[in-house]
C-alpha cells in the first residue's frame, strides 16, 4: 500500500518517521507566520498537504505527539483525528493548549503524528432485540477499579 500526498504549498513538509519503525509519521506545521496558543485556546494549524491512499479500506489517524502532550501541554483538540480514505482536501490539526502558559507553533515544527489503519465497513441493520450477555446492561465503572 502507498499513500501519495500532494504538497499544496512549496514550503509543507511531507510526513516522515523519525526512525524506521516508528509507528506514527510526524506531521509538520505549514505556516507563513508563528502562531501563538494561548491557554485553554484552540487553534487549526494547516499542514500544506493532502492525500490520496492507494487503498480505500483504511483510516488515516492523527495523534498527538506524547512530548508536545506531555511537556508542554499542547495535544488535538479532538482526542484523535480521522482523515477518512477519499478525502482530498488540506489537512488541518485542531491543537489545544491545556497548559497555563503561552506557546508558540513555528513553521516545520512537529506538531502531530499519523497512524494509517485498515477499516471495517460492515452492514449497518436494525434489529428489535439483542442477545443477552453476562454483562447485560452494566456500564462505566461496572467492572471496578481493581
């Protein structure tokens, strides 16, 4: 399988893997100007890409980079993105800053990670009753702590 990306503007940075078996690609800021996230702001930070996989059965996830998370507070307003196989339009990253301090996003910085995934699509069907299970109906926190 291959995923094509196309550049959409000569300055982004296509993803590439810090080692080779890396699993998630880093993504890279595309911007003309640094961008600064103040606390508890979100902002959409453009990547300059799009893509085509060669394969239509997959998910393209993007992830937060565990050291911008971790160190920084800075993680995907969204929990996880999902760039679904025909999308073909500029990929942008919703980045929060959870953090007390200021940050500031500069051209080609690393500010995300993409993990491709195969995809299910089975048939969506309704039924009037569902079969019984040891577990039934119990939820969060049913199964306790320990």
């Amino acid at each position: 399988m291959q995923v094509y990306f196309q550049k959409l503007k000569p300055n982004a940075i296509l993803p590439k893997r810090a080692t080779k078996y890396s699993a998630g690609a880093d993504l890279y800021a595309c911007l003309d100007q640094s961008v600064m996230i103040k606390p508890n702001e979100t902002v959409m930070i453009p990547l300059g890409i799009a893509s085509q996989p060669s394969e239509q059965e997959i998910a393209l996830l993007i992830f937060p980079r565990s050291g911008l998370a971790s160190k920084f507070g800075i993680t995907l307003a969204n929990a996880v993105g999902v760039v679904d196989s025909d999308y073909r339009g500029e990929w942008m990253i919703p980045l929060h800053n959870i953090s007390e301090q200021d940050f500031i996003i500069e051209h080609g910085m690393r500010i995300a990670q993409l993990i491709i995934t195969p995809v299910v699509f089975p048939e969506i069907l309704e039924v009037n009753q569902l079969n019984e299970t040891e577990r039934g109906t119990s939820g969060f926190g049913s199964s306790g702590l320990q």
